[in-house]
C-alpha cells in the first residue's frame, strides 16, 4: 500500500509548536502523516491557512515514523507577537 507524502512550502504550527530551545529559538512541531519540507533553507510560518505569514524559520531537523512527523525548526524572524 503507497504511503501519501506531501511537500510542504509553508509551516503552519495552528499554535502546536512547542519550544525547545529558549538560547537558539528551537521548536518542535508534529504533523499526521508524512509531510516534507525543504531543509536549511528559509520558509514560512504561519498560524493557520487563511493568515499572513508570522515569521521566517529553517527547518533543522525531521522525523518521520508512526505516520507522523516530527518537524524540528529554527525562528529566525518574527513579524508579529500576536
């Protein structure tokens, strides 16, 4: 049985994230299912799919297993507070 991935271009946390590292603005976040992202380069993030975009991240680390995955990311900017 194939196992659906999808290629993702823009982080959307929906307020999931949790962070990690307070010293290098290290977060976690988890999806269902298998979900790709472009590694150390600059993306997205936003909040949820019909809001502006609340920052720039990079993503450092991903983990796929269980059908989740496992999306390790770094702030690199943050537009808004809110």
């Amino acid at each position: 049985m194939p196992t659906p991935l999808i290629m993702e271009w823009v982080l959307i946390t929906n307020g999931n994230e949790k962070r990690l590292s307070e010293e290098h603005d290290i977060f976690i976040i988890k999806f269902n299912g298998y979900k790709l992202f472009p590694i150390d380069e600059t993306i997205e993030i936003k909040r949820n799919n019909r809001t502006k975009q609340v920052g720039i991240a990079k993503i450092v680390k991903l983990v796929f297993e269980n059908n989740q995955t496992i999306c390790h990311y770094q702030l690199l900017s943050l537009q808004s507070v809110n």
